[in-house]
C-alpha cells in the first residue's frame, strides 16, 4: 500500500484544497485527485492519460530515464536470459518464482489445455480466406465465452483460474490456426511432448505431408520473444483490458478488446513497421539516403525499430533481443537476403554514428524480434498476433489485479467539453 502522510495544497478561485499524496515503492509521486471533484467542482485535464495513474498495481514497473523493466521487481534482462516463458508467466500471474514443483504443475496445467474446442474449426472457417490474422484472433477470443461457459463469472476465484490458464494455453493455438488459415494450409493440432514455443513453431510451419522437427535455437528465440513482451505496465492495450473489465465484462471478451487495441500501427504493429522500412530501403547501398532523409527535419520519412518513448537511454529488452537475433541469423544466413542485410548494417551505423548516439536512436526491441520473425518465415501480418499472443499473460494478471482489488470501479473518464452550450430545437420548416 502507497505511503499517504506527504499532502499537497492546490488554490482554486481562492479556495484552498488539500490533497493527498501517495508515495509508491518506486517510481514518482502520485497526487491523489479523487476528491478534487468535489471538493472543487473541477476536473482534470490529462489527454492520453500520460500524467495520470488509474490504478496501484504490483506487477510491472519501468523506469524509462534509467531504462529499466521489473516484472515483480526481477529485471527482464535476467529473466529473458536465465528464465523462460512459462516461469515468468509464473511470476507475472502469482507474484513469485514458483518453486520446482509448482513450476512443473503450471506447466501442465497449460500444455494439458492448448486444444481448442473442435467445434471452433467451423468458426475460422466463417472469415474470409484472406482475413487478416488480428481479425481472426479478435473474433476467435472473443467467441470463446460461447464456448467454455463455466470460466465466464468473474465473481469465483476458481472460474477466474480456469479462464487464466485457458486463455494462456490456447493462445498460440489460435494464433497458429490463424495464419494456417491465411495461407490456405490445413490446420496443425498441438502436442504436448513439446514446450511452448516449440510447438507453437510446430503449429505454424509444419504440415501433414512430412516431420517437422523444431530447431532449439529457433525455439529459444521464440521463447525469448514471448517473454520480452510478456507485459509493459499500463500501455494502452493493457489499459483497455482493464478499463473493458471494469464493467464485469467476462474475461474472454477483455482479452479480444486488448488484442483489437494492440492491433494499432502505434501499439503492436511497431515491429512490422520496422520490417517494412527495411523492405523500402531495399540494399545496403541505399542507406545513406535514408540515413540523410532520417536528419532532415523536413522530411517526412522516419527511422522505426529505433528510440523508444517509454526508455529515454537505451530499451533493456534490446540486448537480449539483439542476442537472440545473432544467433538467429547465424544458424540461418543472410547472404541472400537484402533485407536482413539492410538491418545488419543500419544496426552497426547505430551505434557507431554520432546523430544516433545523440538523439538516443538505439535499436530497440521491435527491431531485433522483425528480424528475428522474418528470418524465422513469417509473414509481417503474424507478427502482431505473436505480440498478442505473449501480452495475453500479462492481460490476464492485470486483469486478475483489478478484479481482486477492493476499489475497483468502472472506468468513467471525464471530459473538457467544447462543443454547442443549451439551444432549442428548430423544426424542419423553418431551418
């Protein structure tokens, strides 16, 4: 609980408000406005919520000026390297590392649940063959509450658990099942001889007519890219999940609405933008143009997979990326791919340059995991499904935090209203 002794006084058409200030376990200062309103008969004004705080949480804390990401305090450099998926989403659900045994039990809790209902194979089949996958996996989440009915009542403890690992579980399921569906390819059912990113690999590449063996490095890579972006506090995704779950909505329908909100080009689709600039500068010979077009003010053209907003210095998650993307691209080559040969040495132009250095225009972690995804195979149409995919968990403990927390109320934004003041109606006629 937040220390509550400091207050602030706020003067207001001469009248003087005191107001509380709560003191978080890090991070700055929070002034407590709840009863501004009325005690002043006046609102606050805060567009994109930027300086405003909608909730307490335990879950995630990020330091952007020192570049720092916690997950229940455990920096995520030393889970994506020490750690794995499911552990973290451990931690990230229950508040600790689970213990041998609990980590065992978790983890069969969700490889015994990735199936999906058969009868959901006659739902991806309603969508058009060229569906985006975002658009499938919206609908798809958001019908599974008209398929497991006995995980939808937010007021048990135990339906809310059920729907946790459910919705963990079948995840990349459906997001695999969206891009076979896509390319017009028979769907892969899960096994549950493998961990989890391998036989979401498995699901995505393999088909009926031969084996498919998933190579570790791949699976890794994976595995570390779910993890990085397993959850990033209250981003706009998040916050929707939370502002859907105010109102008592079922658990399913708060993840389709995170999943339609990350589908954004400013939220989720960063790293498919990335790829896409890649494509457009074309050849390593073309750089510099971009590079001089990237400095000119006046140019429109941006440099993306680069700086971040949140992380004024550097992104903690790019390091490991970066790592993971090496290696990558090592057991796979790049010789005969212009693209990744374009990100290598615009990569290497990054650090070395001194308007990047500057201007903090570090490659951050969208451009590590577009490379990492395209030289995987996929398409830049999955890569915000996997982004989906992973944030699922953190969704689900954000959401889990709100449900469990006594002030929980539904969300209610106010408003600086600009428009029309009272007139009367006019009839037709006379207009």
């Amino acid at each position: 609980m937040a220390d509550t002794k400091k207050t602030a006084k706020l003067t207001f058409d001469g009248k003087e408000i005191e107001l509380p200030i709560l003191s978080p376990s890090a991070g700055p200062d929070v002034l407590d406005i709840r009863k501004l309103y009325a005690q002043g008969d006046v609102f606050t004004y805060d567009p994109g919520f930027t300086s405003t705080a909608a909730c307490d949480s335990t879950i995630t804390f990020i330091d952007g000026d020192l570049g720092e990401l916690l997950h229940r305090g455990y920096p995520i450099d030393q889970l994506a390297e020490k750690s794995h998926f499911l552990e973290v989403s451990y931690l990230l659900l229950y508040g600790e590392l689970p213990s041998a045994v609990q980590l065992e039990d978790f983890e069969a809790r969700v490889t015994q649940h990735t199936m999906l209902h058969e009868q959901m194979v006659y739902f991806y089949r309603g969508f058009r063959r060229d569906a985006h996958p975002m658009a499938i996996m919206t609908g798809v989440v958001g019908a599974m509450s008209a398929f497991y009915h006995d995980s939808t009542d937010i007021t048990d403890p135990w339906q809310r658990e059920v729907a946790t690992i459910r919705l963990i579980a079948k995840m990349p399921t459906i997001a695999a099942w969206a891009y076979k569906f896509s390319i017009g390819q028979p769907f892969v059912y899960p096994r549950n001889d493998l961990d989890y990113a391998s036989n979401f690999l498995r699901m995505c590449f393999s088909v009926p007519a031969e084996e498919y063996e998933v190579n570790p490095i791949l699976s890794r890579a994976m595995d570390r890219i779910f993890t990085l972006h397993a959850d990033h506090e209250q981003n706009a995704s998040t916050s929707t999940v939370r502002l859907a779950s105010s109102s008592g909505a079922n658990p399913f329908a708060c993840i389709a609405a995170g999943i339609a909100c990350l589908w954004g080009p400013a939220h989720g689709g960063a790293n498919q933008a990335c790829l896409e600039m890649l494509r457009e500068i074309g050849t390593v010979d073309r750089i510099p143009e971009y590079i001089a077009r990237a400095k000119d003010r006046d140019d429109p053209f941006r440099l993306m997979g680069f700086g971040h907003r949140v992380y004024k210095n550097f992104d903690p998650r790019a390091k490991v990326m970066k790592q993971s993307a090496d290696e990558v691209l090592e057991l796979l080559g790049i010789e005969n791919n212009p693209t990744l040969q374009v990100a290598k040495e615009l990569e290497r132009i990054a650090v070395e340059d001194p308007y990047f250095k500057e201007k903090k225009l570090y490659p951050n972690v969208d451009f590590y995991s577009g490379i990492i995804l395209d030289a995987m195979g996929f398409p830049t149409s999955m890569f915000t499904p996997i982004f989906a995919l992973a944030r699922t968990v953190g969704w689900i403990s954000q959401w889990k935090e709100m449900i469990a927390d006594p002030q929980m109320k539904i969300g209610r934004p106010r408003q600086l209203y600009v428009g029309a003041t009272m007139r009367d109606y006019v009839d037709v006629e006379n207009r």
